[in-house]
C-alpha cells in the first residue's frame, strides 16, 4: 500500500468515527432491531387478514391497524427494555422469574403460536414462488425453509439485518406504487383511519387483524434482538440510549403501519369498489390485472414473495429463541438445540401445506390463533417490566403499567367478542 492510499483509508476512518459520535450518526447505528420486527408483521398472514378486511368491509376497518400499531409500540418497547436492562430474552426472563408450571404452560402456548405463525410465514412465501414462478406451494414451501435456513446459519446477525431491512424496503416501495397505481378515494378513507366501527360480520377478521399485527412471537424476539447493541454505560447513559431504542421502535412500527393501511386500501379501492368477493390471495393477484393492471399484478407477487421469505426469516430466528430460552439453554447457532428450533414448528406448517388446504382460510385462521394467545404474552410481559425486582429503576412508571393494562383488557375483551360470535352470538 502506497503513503497515498494509506492516508485515504486514515481520512475515511477518521470522518466515519466523527459522524458516529453526532447525534444522527448514534442514532443511525442504533436503528435496526425494530425493523427486524417490523418484517414479521407485514408478512403473508397480514396480507390474507387485510385483503379480507378491505375486500368485504372497504375502509371501516383501517382503525383496527391505527389502534394494533399504537399497542404494539407500547408493548414492542417493554420488550425490548427488558431486554436491554436484564440482557436476557424474555423467554428466559419467563423461566427464571415465575414458577416453573407457569413457565412450562406460557412456553406451550407460544411453541404453538410459532407453529401457526409458521404456517402464515411458510405458506404466504410458496404462494409468491407460484405467482411470480409458477412454482407448486407443495414445493415452494420446502425451498423457503430452506433459504431461511441458509440465511440465519450462513449470515452473521449484522448481514442477516441489512437483507431483512432491504426486504422490508421492497415490500413498502410496492405497495407505494399499488396506492398510486389504484387511486383510493382519500376523503372518504381517513375518518375510518381513527373511527372504530364492529359487528358480528366483522369481528373474526378484526381479530386476525389484530393478531396479525401484535404478534407473540414478535414480542419474544424483540427482546432478544436488541441485545445486538451495546448498552452497557451507567444510568444516565443508559436513559439516553432507551430513547434511541423508542426511536427505532416508533420508526419502524410506523412504517409497519403505513404498509398494513396500505394493504387494506388497495383491496378496497380494487375489490370492494368494483364488488369482487375474494376467497383467495391466488384470486387476488389474478382480478388484480383486469381492474388494475399487469404492473398491479407484478408487483403484488414480488411483494408477497419477499414478505413470506423475509418473515419466515424473523420468525425462525424468534422460534429459536423461544425453545433455547424456555429450555434454559444457550442461543448459539452452532449448537443442535438451536437448529432444531429453527425447524421444529415449520413441520406442522409443511404437512399442512402439502395436503393442500383452503390457503385464504388457514392464513386468517392463523392469525386468529395469534390473537388468542396474545393475553399469555402480554400479561407476563407487564408483570416482568412492571417488576422493580426485575427491572430495578427502569422498571414501568404508573402511566405505562396503566396503558400496558388496558391493552391486556382490549385484548382480553376482543377475544371474548371472539368466542361469543364462534358459539352463535350476535350483537
């Protein structure tokens, strides 16, 4: 190397290190983990949840994703402080701090949350393959497990975010184009962005809506994968790094949100508006070309493909981490615990697949089962972060425990509207 080149390598070293210690540059190196969330719930159960949504009821249930959004910030932000202040993942925070029955019922459920999140993630990305390829689900399915798998084991975690991130940026630029590609009627949209509206007809797809967005296992995996930052410091440091944290949480979630709306929009302003019944996503992408265009059509399977991959991915790496932790074994990629982890909840989702299933009412039924399992997430999530035992002075202040429990109320009460409209109640 010549003095030359050197003292170039010197001078962009020297400026790379000025801007990290700005404000933006610290910002900057601290967002990431959010958006690894994010994938997770823009992934294909989203897509059947929102088509149905926005198909069937037009824009009344937009608010539904206003008011997922503004819980999921709430409760993604808890789960990542517990993560960051007791630097394990909520899972192993579980096994540690409540009695061990207790444990072993809360870790059942979220293994069988994962597999029906699996089933949404698994399907949704075979059913990309065959849009955009051609490619049967009965195959397309196998390839996605193993591409997932090739990706969490063959990436470091810094590599593997940038993919996910770029995943996510794809999908939002797609469905960018769609809203301007189907012109929604705006006027008529926005009050529903804020007004709640439900009844008997709507509440099974309010639900998925709701389980599709606050997902369990988003709410574990957060609190492990903000643990790929340093946060080590004393106190004040540490405040003024949970409000970097907030910020990649409400940047992330937010752009979460702009897409989810975006989904149900488009249905809306292309199905309801020319009063399309849609029974599937195959479906969908095929009247999509008549009423909207061949680009329309395009554009719907690359974004399908990429959600289904890029979910699968982050759902993978949150099932792994929910065996490891409930099982109190180490999160190593190298270890054989881990590796079953990865797969262990797909194979329920591949048998499915592979017997060939209605795939519209197994991605909404999927999601269903998510918000069903919300409350045995959430609930031991407040008590964790609300626990000074646990979270010593960063443990939740009067205003979060109190927002945190009307959410576990809103969630409890949805659920009950649930089972009362499955045993034939109307209202």
């Amino acid at each position: 190397m010549n003095p030359c080149e050197g003292h170039g390598i010197l001078k962009r070293m020297r400026i790379r290190e000025s801007f990290t210690k700005t404000a933006l540059g610290q910002a900057l190196r601290y967002l990431g983990p959010g958006f690894i969330v994010t994938v997770g719930f823009i992934d294909p159960g989203n897509w059947a949840t929102n088509i149905a949504g926005g198909s069937r009821f037009e824009y009344q249930l937009l608010w539904v994703i206003s008011l997922s959004t503004l819980m999921l910030i709430l409760l993604q932000n808890m789960s990542a402080r517990l993560g960051i202040v007791t630097g394990r993942s909520m899972a192993a925070n579980v096994r540690t701090y409540f009695p061990r029955w207790v444990a072993n019922f809360l870790g059942g459920t979220i293994i069988l949350a994962c597999a029906a999140t699996d089933l949404a993630e698994y399907l949704g990305a075979a059913l990309g393959f065959y849009l955009l390829f051609r490619i049967p689900p009965a195959l397309g399915a196998p390839l996605t497990v193993a591409l997932v798998i090739v990706a969490i084991l063959g990436q470091r975690y810094k590599r593997l975010e940038r993919m996910v991130i770029g995943f996510l940026a794809v999908i939002a630029g797609c469905y960018v184009i769609e809203l301007v590609l189907v012109r929604p009627e705006w006027g008529r949209l926005l009050p529903h962005v804020v007004l709640p509206s439900i009844s008997s007809q709507s509440i099974l797809v309010a639900m998925g809506m709701l389980g599709a967005v606050v997902m369990p296992h988003n709410i574990y995996l957060h609190s492990n994968v903000i643990q790929s930052r340093d946060w080590e410091g004393p106190p004040g440091k540490k405040k003024r790094l949970l409000r970097l944290e907030f910020l990649d949480t409400v940047t992330a979630m937010g752009l979460g949100w702009v897409v989810n709306s975006a989904m149900i929009i488009v249905a809306a302003a292309v199905f309801f508006r020319h009063g399309v019944g849609v029974t599937s996503i195959e479906q969908a992408s095929e009247t999509l070309r008549p009423l909207a265009g061949n680009l329309a059509q395009l554009l719907f399977g690359l974004a399908l493909l990429f959600a289904g991959v890029g979910s699968s991915i982050t759902s993978s790496m949150s099932e792994a981490n929910v065996i490891t932790g409930y099982l109190g074994r180490p999160e190593d990629p190298k270890r054989w615990v881990y590796r079953i982890g990865l797969i262990a909840t797909a194979i329920p989702a591949l048998v499915i697949i592979a017997i060939g299933v209605d795939s519209y009412k197994a991605l909404i039924l999927s999601q269903v089962a998510l918000s069903v399992q919300l409350p045995f997430t959430v609930i031991p999530l407040l008590l964790l972060v609300g626990s000074r035992k646990v979270m010593g002075e960063f443990a939740s202040g009067w205003l979060e425990k109190a927002l945190g429990w009307v959410v576990a109320v809103v969630v409890l009460a949805l659920n009950g509207l649930l089972l009362f409209q499955t045993l034939g109640g109307k209202f």
